[in-house]
C-alpha cells in the first residue's frame, strides 16, 4: 500500500504571527486535554469511548465530533480513510487543534504521518464548515482527482501548517471564509473564491494558485507550476499580494511542457487589478509561453509587463531550476533577493531553515537583503576568503595552542580551536587553510587533518576514516609542509598522528571561509617567478642567504589573496621558506622546508599587500625560487568554496569498481590518469591532495582538466618518495574531471583526497 509522498517539511515548528492573516496564540492550551487517535490493531480504539491514550478514538471524525476549544486531536501515524468534517469552533485564547505525529510525544503518536487517505485509497476529504479558531498540523489529506482534499467552508480563523494536501484542488477556501492561512506545505492545488477575506499562501509548494473574487488574498514566497497554470487572479479580488515567488513553467527535468499545456507564470484578469501589488516574483522563461498575461494580453518580457501594468520592478523572468545553479553563467536572481518586509513572510522556510547569505550573489533583497524568493532558503551556498596572517596558531614544541610542550603519540590525536582566535569569528567559519608542518618524527608515517570529531564514517561501520585520507607524509627525520584547506567542525580541526612513532606539529594560519569575504578567481596557471629565466625578476639571480624577494603579482590586480604553486628548488643549505605579504615583517611561520640539492614545491596562499608578496629565504645558503599563479581572491572574483571531507577519491594501490575511473594497476611513465573529483556537477575548480608514491625515477606530476595547458608541474619527486601537496585545478569548457600526467621514465602510484570544489 503506498501512501502520497508530497513535498512537505518534516519538522514541527509551527505557525507564530505571520503578518495576515492574525492566528491565534496557544498560550490557553497548557490547561487543554488531549483526545487521541490510533487505529493500529493493537490500539484497542474505541469511537464511543473519551479517546484517552489508553483508549483513542479509532476515527479522526469521531474526534472532530468530541473536540471543543481547547483541545489537541493527537492523531497516530496510520493511514485513515474515512470523510471528516470540523463544524465545532475553539476560541481566540483556546482553538481546536488537529495534530500528526510530533516529536515529544509518546509512541506511536511522535513520528510517521497521519494520512486521511493514500493514492491508492483516497479518503472523503476534510471539510471545515462553519467553524472558527481551527488548526490542523502535519497531516495528509489525499482524495481523488474529481474531489477537494480540504474545503474551507464559510469558516474563519482556520490555519494549516506542514501539511500536504492533493486533490482536485488539493484546497479549496470558500463561501465567504475570513482569515484562512496555509504555510509550509506542499498542496498540489489552491483555489480561493467566493468572496473569501484575508486569506494567507505563504512558503508551499502547488501546482497553481487561482484566486477567484477573494479580496485581500496574499501570495507569498511560495514554489509553484510544473506544467501548471501558476498564478490565476480574477474577479473582484481587489487588495491581493503577490510577491517572493517561484513560479515554474516547465517539468521537473526542465524541459518544456507537452503542447496545449497551459504554462503561463502569472495570469491577472482586468476585474482582479485593483489594488495588487505584484513584486519580486521569478518566472520561468523556458515554457515558450508569456510569462504574464496581464488583462488578456501576453508578455514574455519583465520590462514590457512593467511598463503596460506598472506592476513587477523587480520580477525575473529567467530559469528557475537549480540544475542550472552552478553553471558560470547561470541567473541567481531568485537567491538573496526577496522582499523580506513583504506581508505574510515567515521566519523560516518549507524545511524550517533560517535564511542564510550566498556570498555568490549580491544582497538586493528589502531588509537584511538575503532571503531567498520562493519556499526554499538555498543552503548550498558556498563560502568566500578572508586571509589572516600568516600566524602560527600550533606548534608542539613551544606549547601553542596544545596546554604543553609534547610531541604527538603514535596514533595521537590534537584537536585545534581554530575560530574566535587570531581574528578569526568565533561562528559561521566553514574551512581555514593553513600550512601544516611535521617536525622531528621518530618513524615513517604521515598526518591526516580532519573537522573535528570526523574519526568514523558511520557509527556502525566502525572503519577507522582517520586512516584513509593523509594530508602529508614522512619518513623518520624529516621535516615535510603542506597547505591544506580543511571544514570546521564545532570550532575546531583535527591532526591525527597515523604512525608508530611521535612527531611535533605545526600549523600557521593562512585565511578562513564563511559567508563573507572574497570570492576566487580560477586561471591557468601562469609562471610569474622563476629566478632561473628570469620571470618576475630583473635577472638570473638565487634568492640569498636570508634574503628577500618582493614580488609584484601581475594579473592580479585588487586581491586580497593569491593562491601559488611554489617551488624551491637548488637550496645551498638546509632551511625553510616563508611567503607573507609584501612591507610587513617576515613572521615566524614556513611554507615550504628543504634539505640541501633537494627541489620542493608546495601550494601557498597569501595575502597581497600593495600589489605584492615577499619571500623570505630562512637559511645559510643561496636557493631559486619559482611560483606559478593559480588565481586569486577579490572583488573581481565568482567562484565560492563549498568544503567536503575529506573523502579519498582515488588510489591506483587499491581496486575500484567504479568503472568511470577505469584506473590502471599504476600511472605509467609519461602516462596519465583521470579522476571525478565534483561527480557532475560545474565547479571552477577542485581542490585536492594529491599524493605520489612509489615513483621509479625522478621527475614532476602535472594536473590539468580538458582544455587547460599542462605544462606546468604540481609537486616533484625522487626514486621512492612519497611526497603530497595540495592542488587547485582549475575546470574548463564544463569538465568534470582532472587528468594528472607522470611526467617521469618510471611508474608510480597516485592518491588523491578531495577537500572541496569553487563553484561559480
């Protein structure tokens, strides 16, 4: 038996004061009883008994029939097909209230649904006729294509929230009904008329709305259409709003509806324009239909409507699908732009979430500028840069931020505040990036950093997840860097010491991601240093013992920050490098370290300071220096971090069935691999980090995707290294994927571990 899965909130937060139209306050309900309803076979119900939990009612009618103001219907997850009719009034201060499962409440009346009819066993349907101060809460209502799920019948100050409702219409208000509310549900259908008075739509999904003579009528922030008459105004409807909604003309794919389909977004009789504001909606544009058909004539241009009805300002007429979100040039419109001083706005959305900024799109929207127009408030926003530093927030050896100086055990975990510290929020951080340092290791091994508390990945699976991604690997003795980009959880970040023996820790923070900031600008990557040529230097010359080289950052003008693939290579002596922003002194943190003859390379991000970035040999000996820009943070940037993981994504040591990866035993010499790292979806970029290991030779990886230059190296090996670094790579022409190149005559093997995409 399957039972009607409408688009519905699965949460319990319930209707407060909305604006219009007036509900009333549940604060009389603290001294109501509660009449149960349970028609599960062990439930023993009864319809002539008090419909006590030890005794519920067996029917929702036979409970309507007992309700008087005051009290909560409390009806069991359970299917009901049976007609009901509300015909008795609450007050003010003490309504009647129908309530589904909700948390909070005993078994089986706290989870599941109350269905009043399935798809295959539609009930009567609910009528509320001639009644007053009525709720109805998490319920579904389901009856055939020919009958109204929910008639609204000459009553007043009836409300419904999360509930779903289909039918034919799914709800019907009617008969002169004053002060009707729907909020937060998913209907397929609405219709309001008969000189019904301040009626409230407001954060639903439907079909289509059709107002019919009802004054007074407000339409808000709703999700409606798919192949459906979305909005239809007529008759003496005079004083209706309509604003903050998404009205889809076409299917659910996207695609255009079949032919003789109505798909008109908005459609206003000559009788229902007196009065209206109609204002900050989104229409599709892709039906092949007008967008409004405004007193019987059609427009498919939002200026054109404006100028003939004086109505829409600030309407969209563009596509409205999310599958079209994350497409570089895709419209964003809808996001952060609503009206939030509109009538009838709620606090939250159809799922209960508070609106949240997309640092993607600017803030047009009335008062604080960043609710999103339609039912859902878009949580897939990614996150925007703001460099700090650079400033060591660990270290080990010297006790900071860990209470003593102590090397980390084998197997050890630090967990790292890494928010309200060192100018970082104490709330809304997503990421930092930093780079991360092992220092004097006893025995080979490497670091896993990690959110905090992301040690398994189900409780129930009981694999150890802090073993199966790495962020740097050693060998005993050796001091190894690397940046990373990793989400933060609860505050704080994670260092798991996965070997055998201890190592001291270091990590000095580069930036943080939250809701405000700069975006990223991806490129191909371009060399703009190498002391060898010269690029970005007047001429041939190594970077001195303890030297300085300024460098001005071409292509980059108005960062904030620039993210760098920088190589050391031909180092005299032992030492360590440290890039920071240029007129500020060289701080106490490293980028890169190297022991002498040996090349290196590590990502950077640094911030920009007057155009340019410094670089700071700390050591005895000469070194040259290159450094390939990879792109850069600022006003001019598009693309927003969404952090994920970290997740291991491929590894040529192990099998994986997944035959898109068609992965060989290893990568050949002057061979290549490719890897998914955003699981089709359009990012900018990907960052990852990749890790060689096993190489046969010397030599360098390259790591492109379609259509972008490859001849440019992410990190250089020796014969048996295994050696990490992180990598952005920027994706081109809608790639997908990322090719890394061996550029070496021996094979080797690859491990890559995704920390999150740049979406646009």
């Amino acid at each position: 038996m399957s039972r009607i899965r409408t688009t519905l909130a699965v949460g319990v937060t319930l209707l407060g004061t909305v604006g219009l139209p007036a509900v009333a306050t549940s604060g009389a309900q603290a001294a109501a009883t509660t009449l149960y309803v349970n028609n599960s076979a062990n439930a023993a119900c009864a319809d002539d008994g008090a419909g006590t939990q030890a005794q519920p009612y067996c029917t929702v009618a036979a409970a309507a029939a007992a309700a008087r103001p005051g009290q909560t219907v409390q009806i069991a997850d359970g299917i009901y097909v049976e007609p009901v009719t509300v015909d008795h009034s609450g007050t003010a201060g003490a309504p009647i209230t129908f309530r589904g499962p909700t948390p909070g409440q005993p078994a089986p009346y706290n989870s599941g649904w109350a269905y009043l009819g399935t798809s295959d066993k539609p009930s009567g349907g609910l009528t509320v006729k001639g009644a007053q101060y009525v709720r109805f809460e998490l319920l579904k209502v389901t009856t055939g294509p020919q009958a109204a799920a929910v008639v609204v019948d000459g009553s007043r100050d009836v409300s419904f929230s999360e509930v779903g409702l289909a039918g034919g219409p799914a709800l019907r208000i009617t008969n002169g009904s004053e002060r009707v509310s729907a909020v937060r549900s998913g209907l397929s259908d609405i219709t309001v008329d008969g000189g019904s008075t301040g009626t409230l739509l407001s954060t639903n999904t439907a079909g289509s709305v059709r107002v019919d003579g009802a004054p007074g009528t407000v339409v808000v922030s709703n999700t409606l259409g798919d192949c459906s008459k979305g909005l239809v105004l007529t008759g003496a409807s005079a004083g209706t709003t309509v604003e903050n909604n998404v009205i889809n003309t076409v299917n659910e794919r996207g695609d255009r509806c079949d032919a003789g389909t109505p798909a008109v977004g908005i459609t206003v009789d000559r009788s229902a324009t007196a009065g209206l504001k109609l204002d900050y909606n989104v229409v599709d544009s892709r039906s092949g239909s007008p967008a409004y058909d405004w007193a019987g004539t059609g427009y498919t241009d939002r200026a054109a409507f404006t100028v003939a009805s004086g109505q829409g300002a600030h309407d969209f007429v563009e596509p409205t699908s999310k599958d079209a979100r994350n497409r570089p040039d895709a419209p964003k419109h809808q996001f952060d732009s609503a009206d939030e001083n509109a009538p009838g706005m709620l606090t939250v959305d159809l799922k209960g979430n508070t609106a949240q900024d997309d640092p993607t799109v600017p803030n047009t929207g009335t008062g604080r500028g960043i609710r999103d127009r339609g039912a859902y408030e878009d949580r897939t926003g990614g996150s925007a840069y703001t460099p700090v530093g650079p400033v060591r927030l660990l270290d080990t050896r010297e006790a900071i931020g860990v209470p003593q100086a102590r090397a980390v055990a084998p197997g050890g975990t630090i967990n790292l505040p890494v928010t309200g510290v060192a100018g970082v929020p104490a709330d809304g951080v997503t990421a930092v990036t930093m780079t991360v340092t092992a220092t004097e290791p006893t025995r080979d091994g490497d670091l896993a950093v990690r959110p905090f508390g992301y040690a398994w990945s189900s409780p129930s699976s009981m694999i150890d997840e802090r073993a199966t991604t790495s962020t740097l690997n050693w060998v005993a003795g050796r001091t190894v860097p690397n940046q990373v980009t990793v989400p933060v959880k609860d505050g704080k970040v994670s260092f798991y010491n996965h070997s055998g023996g201890t190592v001291h820790v270091i990590a000095d923070l580069a930036g943080y991601y939250s809701t405000k900031g700069s975006l990223f600008q991806p490129q191909d990557p371009v060399r703009v240093l190498d002391t060898r040529e010269p690029i970005g230097v007047p001429q041939v010359q190594a970077v001195p013992a303890f030297g300085t080289l300024e460098l001005p950052v071409a292509g980059a003008a108005g960062a904030t920050a620039v993210t760098m693939n920088v190589t050391v290579t031909e180092p005299e002596q032992e030492g360590h490098l440290t890039v920071y922003p240029h007129g500020d002194a060289a701080p106490n943190t490293s980028n890169l370290n190297w022991t002498p003859g040996r090349t290196v390379a590590g990502l950077v991000t640094v911030p920009v300071k007057d155009g340019k970035v410094s670089f700071y040999n700390h050591s005895g000996g000469t070194v040259h220096l290159v450094a390939d820009l990879a792109g850069h943070f600022g006003a001019d940037g598009r693309a927003a971090f969404y952090p994920s993981g970290p997740s291991r994504i491929m590894d040529t040591r192990e099998y994986w069935s997944r035959p898109q990866y068609r992965l060989p035993a290893v990568v050949p010499a002057w061979g290549s691999v490719t890897v998914y790292p955003a699981w089709g979806s359009y990012p900018a970029d990907a960052t990852l980090n990749v890790t060689v290991t096993e190489p046969g030779a010397e030599g360098h990886l390259k790591a492109y995707s379609a259509g972008s230059p490859n001849d440019t190296s992410v990190l250089n090996f020796a014969p048996g290294d295994t050696v990490a670094n992180q990598v952005v790579v920027p994706m081109k022409n809608g790639s997908d994927q990322v090719t890394f190149y061996n550029a070496s005559g021996a094979p080797l093997h690859l491990v890559v571990d995704r920390y999150g995409v740049e979406r646009y």
